[in-house]
C-alpha cells in the first residue's frame, strides 16, 4: 500500500487533482492500494476522491491531547 499524504489543489484550477493522483499513481504502479486519505468533511474533495471509485474505506479516529491534570 501507498499513501499519498500531499494532494490538495486549487479548486479554481479544473482537473488539477485529478492529475496530481494519476501522477502519484503512476509511481506507484506496483502498489495494490494507493491510500488517499481523508475528504476532510469538505464537499468538493469528497467528490474528487469518489470519482477514484475507492475499493474500501478505513476506519477514521480522531486524536486529541488527553492531560491527566484536568
């Protein structure tokens, strides 16, 4: 598995995502899944991500500082 960790675009740029992926995809050609990560709860990246027409999704969690103090 690959993970792409950086692809967010300019959204006034048409298509510049869609290309960002398939460019990570090509380098990671002998990868059987190319993680994505996370939309973000934003609409416009939830619709470039599904048109990748995932094979699975992950279990989200969030993290948060715990301080045993109080």
């Amino acid at each position: 598995m690959a993970s792409v960790l950086v692809e967010k675009t300019n959204f006034t740029i048409q298509g510049s995502a869609q290309y960002l992926f398939r460019e990570f995809a090509k380098t990671y050609r002998d990868c059987t899944f190319i993680n994505v990560g996370d939309d973000l709860g934003l609409e416009n990246l939830r619709k470039v991500k599904m048109s990748y027409r995932p094979a699975l999704f992950g279990e989200k969690f969030t993290l948060s500082r715990y301080s045993a103090q109080g």
